[in-house]
C-alpha cells in the first residue's frame, strides 16, 4: 500500500500539486483502502464504489 501511495505522491508533485492537495487526496485513498480493507481492489466492481461513496461522501 505504501508504494502505491508514493506512486501517486510522486505523480501528483510532477503535476505541480500544492502539498494540502496531496495530502487530501492520499488522505482520501487511505480511507477508501480501509473501507475496503481485505479485499482486492482490482475486484471492486462499480457498485462497490458506488456503496462507499453513498456512505463517505456527503
């Protein structure tokens, strides 16, 4: 997880994030990875992202 984290770190800085930017969004896949914690994430299907985000997302 954590090398996937930094992957996306890496990418958003050559994007020229600003550092609350990435923070939010690690921030974000953190959670979302827990939620789904056990589970493949390359196994979710639409409606499994569809449930957290009804859930999450306000």
């Amino acid at each position: 997880m954590v090398n996937d984290l930094q992957k996306v770190k890496d990418l958003l800085i050559t994007c020229g994030c600003s550092k609350r930017i990435i923070s939010n969004y690690i921030s974000c896949i953190k959670r979302f990875k827990n939620f789904y914690e056990g589970k493949e994430l390359k196994n979710l299907k639409e409606q499994d992202i569809l449930e957290y985000l009804k859930i999450n997302i306000s």
